[in-house]
C-alpha cells in the first residue's frame, strides 16, 4: 500500500517536471500579470464595497473585500453556484446593506455570510461566501481531517481575511465607490494590485520540529507508541501545498500546528499535551480530557474526519504494541 | 359499610401509610420533590459520539467485579451488533445503533435513578439511593420476586436463573467498593475515549451544556436524563442528525424520534417512577396490619356460631329428656292407682335402669348426652 502511494507520487512528480518543461515559457508570461481576462468576460478581480438604499451612508463598517473573481471562476465552474438566479450581476444590485425587495430583503451580510441556508425544494439553492468556504473545507478529505476537530474561531483575524481594504486607495476614491460612482476599470485596477501583492503565508519548517514523539503514557499495558510527528505533518502540508482558500484562510506560520497544540498560544515549541491534561481526574476542570482520551480524541477525530480505515478504532495494537510478559510490565 | 365507603378508607389510608414509606426510598421529606435529592452526588456523562464500541468498559467491569469469563473475548467487537442486555453476568453492555445511516455505539447499565423504581417497586426493600449517587441493591432480604425487573424502565437489573439456592438480583453497583476508596469506576477508567465522563451531577449537566453549546452541529441539544424518569445520575448526550432540521433545546417529544434510534424513550417523564407506585404499593405492608382484625373477626364468628348451634343442640336434649321423665312419671301414677306401690316403684327402677342403659350405650358410641 505505502509502496503504491511511493509509485504514484514519483510518476506525479515526474509528470509535473515534464509539464515544467513543456510549458516553461507560457509560465513566464504568467507570472507578472497573476490575472488574465476571465473566460465569461467579467472583471478579473474587484473591490467589493458596502452598497446602501441610502444615497451615501457615509460609514463604512467593514473595510472593502477584494474580490479575485477569476480564480473563484476557475473553481467554481458554474457561475448559477453563485449568481443563483441565473443573472451575472453584481451581488450588491439585489443584496444592499439594508436588504431590499429584489433580493426578498437579504441584507448584503446574509448574502456574504449565511452559514444557515435552509435547503430549496427544487430550485437552486443559494450559497453565501461563507456557506461554500465551510462546504469545501468539511467535504474534501484533505481538510476534513483537522476540520472535523477545529471550527474556525470567527474573531478579527478571520474577517481580516478577505477584509483586507485596499492600501493606496485614495479618501476621494473611497467617497466615489462608497457613493457607486467608481468606475469600473479603476476598481479593476486597484483590485488587481491587492491581488497581485498579496503573498501565501509561510508555513513553519516541518524539518525544525520534533520528528518522532514518543509517547509512554499506558506503558502498563502497552509499548509507549512512536508518533511519526514530521510524517503527519509532511503529509498535511504536501496535501494542501497548491490549495488557495488553505493558504488565504491559514493566516499565520503556525495555524497547522494549532489543530493538535490547541487552546495555548500558536507556537512552534508549543507545550506538552500533559501540561494541560492530567493523567488522572481534573477536579478543577471536569469538561476536561484525561491525558489518554486527549491524545485518542485527537487522533482518532482526525483520523475520522479524512476517513483513515486503518487502524481501527477498536485495535489497540494497531497503533500500541501489545507489551510483552517477559519484559516485567504488570499485566 | 358498603364497598365503597370501604374503597375510600382504603385509599385515604393508603397515602397516610405511603408517606410513612416513601423515607425508605427517598430521602427528601415526604411532599413536592425537588432535585436533585442529593446535590453532591456523582454521576457519569456518557457521551455517545465519543463512543468507539472498543468493550474496555465492558472488560472492565468484569474485571473490577469479579464476574464470570464471557464466551467471546472482549476483543471481538462484533457482538455490539446484537441488541445485547445486561444481566447478572454482564453488568454493562456496549451495542451499536444506527443513528439516521450512522453507527453509534452506547452503553447499557443502571442508570442509577435520583428516585429509583426499582426501589418503590422493591416490598423487601432491597434497594437505597445513596447519597453519592448510587442506587445500591442488598440482597439479604430479598424474596427473588424480581418486581424491580419489571420496574426498572431501563432494564437494568438481572436475575441469577442459573443460581439453585438463595439467587439473586445483581446490577452496576457504581463500582460503590472503588468509589469508597477515591477510584473511579472500572468502566470510566478504562474508557480510551473520555466516553464516560465522572463528575458530581451538577457539574456533569454544565459539562454536557457546555459541550453542545460548543459544537451544535455535533450534538442533539437534548441531556438524556437530566430530566427522564425524574432524572439518573448517569446521563446520556447524542450525535444531531447533520442533515436534518435542528432540534429545539430540551424538547423531549422532538428529540424523542432522534433517541429511539439510540434506544432511549423520552416518554418516562420527568416524574419519578416511584411516585406513580408510592400510594398503591404504601397500602401493601398495611394489608399485614388488617390481619389480626380480619382472622380475629374470622375466629369469632366461627366460635360464637358453634355456641349458638351447641345451646340449640343442649335445648332440644333437655326438651327431650323432660319429656322422657313426664312420661315416666304418667306412667307410674298410673300403675300406683291400679297395681298398688310395690310395683309402681318396680316400674320407676326398671324403666331407670332402661333409659340408664340406654344412655350408657349411646355414650359408647361416642354420642353426646
């Protein structure tokens, strides 16, 4: 089995050389200019601003979202996905601040954010920004994995994400878009720089952090079991390498780590699970995990959560080996 | 008294008595409940989408409590297939459900009722709610009528059929022994999975709110147990149908069709078993209290008619004796008036001697004078 991935992995990575080599040159011309013109003839990225009933509100609560509209057109494919009535306009044109009769009075908000969607009888249901991001990450297995243990937390630093605002848009430019008199083209442009300077975060070097760990916390029973800590981590970061909603919502070097190394500061030395979790009762935390179930609820809803068969739930040996008598273990 | 006059004084006896009763099985004072009865008692926190079906409780529990071998080793999982009940050799049972397409495992014991039925059902009173939570079982005085089988809504208690003498009901205990002495119980300490959460009740209801508020997707918004059956010290929380509409909180009849996939009926109510029963079964000891006036009124009636029939019986004896003796004496006088005295006095001495010997052979024969 780990053979065949092996295999299959080295043909991956020589057909991905050779697909280097056969399109080096139209590679280079891709680099600088990181948007082309969309395939359905809609601007390639734009600046999303709050549209009011009102003539000119004035406050903007929220800084403008720059929107990368080809990409999301590459993946999605199907524009009814989220111009759900079959109608490429603008969301805003239906959807205001304060809702209004063409969008059945969903506020721009709902329309972004609703993660609540009840599900349409044959017609179409519509989707927010929100509703797909959350389908994508619990559905593929790549995500599912640490995802069917970490919610994202909704604070600052989530909104920040595609809240980015645009920097050296001028106070007339915002008055402009604010009022809906900004023209197209300049958005465009404005939108395309956000897009083209924005870069993926670093993730941390797998290779500076602990390769095995040896866990021995049921010594008594079993051998102390060796945790492949750079295998899991390798394997995360290699799946999810080329995924742009992974890179643009794991906002700093050590949001991996924070699926296991939970509830303490994001660290790459973060501290041992022990120093939360005692071995016995907790009277001061009684919600809390026993050392044993923390690592196997962590393991085990990971491993749930990508669908990893093996080892079974219920085979302890498959991950401890079972102690052998002669070795003096007490039974 | 008519029959129902004698209904009415039964009935308005009943719950005198029953007031007297119910301290046995429920340490508040007699009147409104309120719970929990006894604020610091423990509980366990069975969290069902932890479950893995692994059987180490089950393994456990055999262990701790000294309970015969199983055929199957612990290590095959596949009997949590079977609907399995516990019983006096299995005190804990792990089975698998299917809830809405997806495997979920449960594990089956005494609940330990806040005010257990088995305890009202019980006229032996075998069974006492112990101020740390568990409902214990002493089978001194037990008769082996097995009402709290029938009472338990769970199903919890089992019977030892294959024990000839003195068997006996046997049930999860809390681990009572282990908890005497700081440890927890065997199946929660073994649980790989924190499938089994101890803790006091109180904190345990927090834990389990706690849990659900941080994860609504995850859980039914329902604690079983909290409530049921007037509230167990061991508590139950279930997966939430991800595809189905969302439970309201705490709607027992809207979580109900969720957890009867899992096995659980939330039509037990939130009343204690035990007060349904308390007033009927409170009249039961007062029926031993209505036998000395019952066999009494017996006795005497059978005496007094036996009396009655013997005066009659001595009456018409004495009647016929009188008329013996007014004959004797007819006769006599008249054989004085025409035979002379000698033989009027030979004739009373002979008919004497008669009727003398005729007397002595009926008293032979056994016959009353």
């Amino acid at each position: 089995m780990r053979n065949g991935t092996k295999m299959l992995l080295l043909t991956a990575i020589v057909l991905a050389g050779a697909a280097c080599l056969l399109f080096r040159g139209a590679e280079g011309t891709n680099a600088a200019p990181a948007l082309a013109a969309t395939d359905s003839g809609a601007p390639a990225a734009m600046v999303l601003f709050p549209v009011s009933n009102q003539p000119n509100s004035g406050a903007m609560g929220m800084k403008p979202v720059v929107f990368n509209h080809k990409l999301h057109e590459s993946t999605v494919q199907e524009c009814e996905s989220c111009h759900h009535t079959g109608d490429p306009v603008a969301c805003s044109s239906c959807h205001t601040v304060e809702g209004k009769k063409d969008g059945n009075f969903v506020t721009l908000d709902r329309a972004m954010h609703a993660d609540n969607i009840i599900q349409r009888k044959g017609a179409r249901t519509p989707q927010s920004c929100v509703s797909c991001h959350e389908k994508r990450y619990t559905e593929r297995r790549e995500c599912s994995g640490c995802h069917a243990v970490v919610t994202p937390k909704r604070d600052a630093a989530w909104c920040a994400v595609c809240h980015t605002g645009v920097e050296g848009m001028s106070a007339t430019q915002t008055a402009d878009a604010l009022a809906g008199k900004m023209d197209p083209d300049v958005n465009e442009a404005l939108a395309q720089q956000a897009v083209d300077s924005k870069k993926p975060v670093q993730y941390a070097d797998p290779g500076a952090m602990a390769l095995k760990v040896k866990i021995g916390t049921l010594v008594d029973k079993y051998e102390a079991n060796v945790f492949n800590h750079a295998r899991h981590v390798n394997s995360i970061m290699k799946r999810i390498s080329g995924d742009k909603l992974a890179q643009a919502f794991h906002s700093t070097r050590e949001t991996l780590c924070q699926t296991c190394h939970h509830h303490s500061p994001a660290s790459v030395t973060p501290p041992k699970c022990v120093s939360c979790h005692a071995p016995g009762i907790d009277k001061q935390n009684p919600g809390r995990p026993p050392l044993k179930a923390a690592y196997h609820l962590q393991c085990m809803g990971c491993h749930d959560g990508m669908n990893v068969k093996r080892p079974a739930k219920t085979d302890c040996t498959g991950c401890h080996k079972e102690r052998v008598a002669q070795k003096g273990g007490s039974k | 008294m008519n029959r129902r006059k004698f209904l009415a004084f039964l009935g308005s006896a009943s719950v005198v008595t029953a007031a007297g009763v119910t301290t046995t099985a429920t340490p508040a004072k007699a009147g409104v409940h309120t719970f929990p009865y006894y604020p610091e008692s423990y509980g366990v926190l069975h969290d069902t989408t932890r479950c893995v079906g692994c059987r180490r409780c089950e393994q456990a529990c055999n262990i701790v409590n000294k309970l015969p071998k199983p055929e199957k080793p612990f290590t095959d999982t596949s009997v949590c297939e079977t609907r399995r009940r516990t019983s006096a050799k299995q005190w804990t049972v792990v089975n698998k459900y299917t809830m809405n397409g997806k495997p979920v495992f449960r594990k089956l014991q005494c609940f330990h009722c806040n005010d257990p039925a088995c305890a009202s059902a019980c006229f032996a009173k075998c069974f006492t709610k112990q101020p740390d939570g568990s409902v214990q079982y002493d089978g001194t005085q037990c008769v082996g009528c097995r009402y709290c089988m029938i009472a338990c809504p769970f199903y919890a208690p089992g019977f030892q059929y294959d024990e000839a003498w003195d068997p006996l009901v046997q049930k999860c205990t809390f681990c009572k022994p282990r908890l005497d002495k700081n440890e927890l119980p065997g199946c929660v300490e073994a649980c790989p999975m924190e499938a089994l959460t101890f803790g006091r009740r109180t904190d345990l209801i927090k834990v389990a709110r706690a849990r659900i508020a941080s994860n609504p997707e995850k859980y039914l918004d329902y604690i079983y147990g909290e409530h049921d059956a007037g509230g167990t010290a061991w508590m139950v929380l279930a997966p939430a149908n991800p595809k189905g509409p969302k439970v309201p909180p705490e709607n027992p009849a809207l979580a109900g069709p969720e957890l009867k996939q899992l096995g659980l009926d939330t039509h037990l109510g939130n009343q204690p078993m035990g007060e349904l029963t308390y007033g009927a079964l409170g009249a039961v000891p007062m029926i031993v209290s209505f036998w000395p006036v019952l066999f009494g009124g017996a006795w005497a009636m059978t005496k007094r008619r036996e009396a009655m029939y013997k005066a009659e019986q001595e009456k018409t004896v004495r009647e016929a004796r009188e008329d013996v003796t007014a004959a004797v004496d007819a006769v006599v006088r008249k054989i004085q008036e025409t035979e002379g005295d000698g033989a009027a006095d030979r004739a009373r001495k002979a008919m004497a001697e008669a009727l003398k010997a005729r007397d002595d052979a009926a008293a032979k024969h056994g016959e009353d004078a």
